[in-house]
C-alpha cells in the first residue's frame, strides 16, 4: 500500500508577515557577501579567481536568490519566471561542464545555513516571535528545495539521457534531509517513477562493497558508489527482498535499519551504519544481513560512548582502585545482580562461582556502593554501564584482546 504526495493534498504554510521584507533588505547585501565568502571557503571549485565562469555564477546565483526570496516575502503574487530561470541555468551549466549536481547543491545547503544564521542574529533584535521564526525558517528551507529542483529541470534539460534516474538521485537527496517542501518532494518522486510508500527500510553496506547493479529491484533507490553504500527499499525487508539485496551485493554483511516513515530516513541509515560498525567490531554477529530492530538496546547501550564512560565514571568510580582482575570479578558479579535480582545460589550457577563468593563481593560491593544501590536512578544508571561494559568486552574477546582495561 503506497500513498503518492500531491501538491493538491498539501497544507498550505502559513503566509509571512510583509514587513519582514523591509527588515530583511538591508541585510542583503551583506549576506549576500558572507554567503559567497564562505561558499568559496568551503567548495574548490568555487575558490577560483574571481573572474571564473564558477564563480560569476555564484555571485549572480546567491543575489538573486535572496532578492526573490525578500520580493516572494513581500507580494507572494510576484512573477518570479525570471528568477526560475536564472536556476535552471545554472542547472544547465553545470550539465554542459559534464559535472554532477552535487557542487551546486552544496552551494545551495551552504547558503541556506548562513542565511539561518543570519536570521537568528536579527530576529531577536527585531522582536520577532517564535513562531514568526519558525515560519520564516520552513519558508527558506523549502524555498532552497524549490531552487535546487529547478537546478535538475535544466541539467536535465540539457542531458535528457538517464533523466529518471538523475530524478532518483535527487530523490535520495531529499530523503535524506530533514523533512520540508512536500510539494517539491512529490514533484522529484513523480518524475522519478517512485511512489512514495507509508513506510521503508533503509539498508547499509560496507565502504567499497562490490555490487551488480543489474540484479536491483525496479523499486529500489540505491547510492551504492557512495563512499558508504545503501539503498531505500519500500516497505519492510522479507525474505524474498533479503535474498534479492544479497544478489545486488553479493558479499554480504548488510545492516536494515527500522521500517520509517517519509521523515525518518536519515536516522534509519544512521543507525544502520551504527549496527554495520558494531559488526565489524564483533559486538554484533556477522550474518549476511544485520536487522537493527533485533539490536535496539545494544545500539542505543553503545550509541555514545563517551556518555556511559561520563556515567561510569560518576557511579563507579571507586572500583577503577582495584586491581584489573578483582574489579572485572566485582562488576561480573554486580551485573548478573542487577539483571537478575537472583539469589546468591542463582547468581553462582550462572558465574560458576561459589555462592559464598557472591555474598561476599556483594558485601564489597554494598560498602563501595553505599546507597546508590538502593536509589532506583542510580542503579538503573550503573546497569546500563554494566552492560555496555560487558558488550565491549565481549567485542574484544572475540577479537582477542581480552578484556578492556
């Protein structure tokens, strides 16, 4: 079951007040001159003499854009053909040079940014409010959506061939962005043939994976010459897709983040690449695909480990006193403790240790411990070191480096 976005099925945002056009227009120019400069900071190409063909483009490209979006402001019923096609130029350029897209929309997120930034220097100066703010920011992000689509129209103007995959690269890009314009991103799904479904799976794969592009679904999106792989595959992964992925990238150790809906792609692959990592560190297995909704607690345990060593440090830090081998004894003993809550016999059998043993490193530890562990807050705390601990270690024996100091 898919649903296809529609500019007719849209809400319409929220008309910005007209008088922020005569609070934007004295920033213009300024901006315009910060937007270039760091553009030219941070894209080569654009770091040309000034008299490049790059960079004449960028100057025009970065005024323009930021007088339409002031005159869209101020009289929403503008004409703006002229304004359309100075970025379908650009577009057309950019194909004719025999380039991607991908510097000009960089350009496009670099200008974006330092223009937020900008807003949020002078919004509160000028008393706005935040959901003036608010507004303000949804208009610019889906005003650079528009721009950047209007960049594919002329490249593919200009290089008809592969258009629907082109719209298909545009597509991932988008997808992978913080949810805005869902007119231009219905636009780029239409033309790239690939209606937009309730949910999808996000999928993985190693940096330089060998593929065989000819065995892909017709309704997968896939950058597999990124320098991380992955692919978009509509719905949830069943058995049938599992196989058919596996002959796209034959070598398997694939990660599949969690089905997510339209909003939710970039922390799928996040966290699919998380699990690839773990895999590769052995805290996970290493079958042909690692499925992130059978890992949650173990991704999330080990998502930030500077974190559970701030936590460590703040609840146990009395055991780093002890000699390596009794403080890893008293924390195997305080772990089995925490997540079994079993008796003294119990936790025996599962450390293969005499229960006399464990009354009394239980009897250490609550002397070490005091009252942290009877403060629920604390305790859950030292659990979840414990067990992103005992990941880690596990990571290393199975690598064989014993356990971590």
């Amino acid at each position: 079951m898919t649903r296809t976005l529609t500019p007719g099925a849209v809400q319409p945002r929220p008309r910005l007040p007209r008088r922020l056009a005569v609070l934007m227009r004295p920033e213009l120019p300024s901006l315009s001159k910060e937007i270039i400069r760091e553009v030219r900071r941070s894209i080569p190409e654009y770091g040309r003499p000034m008299q490049g063909p790059y960079v004449e483009a960028l100057q025009i490209g970065v005024e323009r854009a930021l007088t339409d979006f002031v005159e869209q402001v101020a009289n929403p019923r503008a004409p703006r053909e002229r304004y359309r096609e100075t970025y379908r130029r650009l577009g057309r350029f950019e194909s004719q040079e025999g380039r991607t897209l991908d510097t000009l929309q960089a350009a496009f997120r670099i200008g974006a940014q330092v223009a937020w930034r900008r807003i949020m220097k002078v919004g509160p100066r000028r008393h706005l409010s935040s959901d003036v703010m608010a507004q303000l920011a949804d208009a610019l992000f889906a005003y650079i959506d528009e721009l950047a689509a209007l960049a594919l129209e002329g490249y593919l103007e200009a290089r008809p061939d592969g258009e629907v995959e082109a719209h298909r690269r545009r597509l991932l890009e988008l997808l992978l962005r913080p949810l805005g314009s869902q007119r231009v991103l219905a636009d780029v799904a239409g033309r790239a043939e690939w209606p937009i479904p309730d949910e999808m799976t996000v999928v993985a794969a190693p940096p330089g994976s060998p593929y065989v592009r000819a065995a892909m679904d017709e309704d997968v999106l896939a950058d597999l010459t990124a320098d991380e792989p992955f692919l978009v595959v509509p719905g949830g992964l069943t058995p049938e897709r599992r196989r058919a992925l596996l002959r796209v990238l034959p070598e398997g150790q694939l990660a599949a983040g969690p089905r997510v809906p339209v909003g939710g792609v970039a922390d799928s692959l996040r966290w699919a690449r998380h699990a690839l990592a773990l895999v590769d560190a052995g805290v996970l297995g290493d079958g042909p695909v690692t499925d992130c909704d059978e890992h949650l607690i173990t991704l999330w345990l080990l998502s930030d480990q500077a974190l559970v060593d701030r936590l460590a440090h703040r609840h146990l830090s009395e055991l780093a006193d002890f000699p390596i081998r009794q403080r890893d004894r008293l924390m195997d003993t305080l772990r089995a403790w925490l997540v079994s809550r079993g008796t003294a016999a119990e936790i025996a059998e599962e450390l293969n240790i005499h229960p006399q043993t464990v009354r009394y490193r239980m009897r250490q530890l609550e002397g070490i411990l005091g009252d942290r562990l009877n403060d629920p807050d604390a305790r859950f705390a030292i659990e979840v070191v414990l067990r992103a601990t005992w990941l880690r270690w596990r990571a290393a024996e199975g690598a064989g480096d014993g356990r971590m100091n």
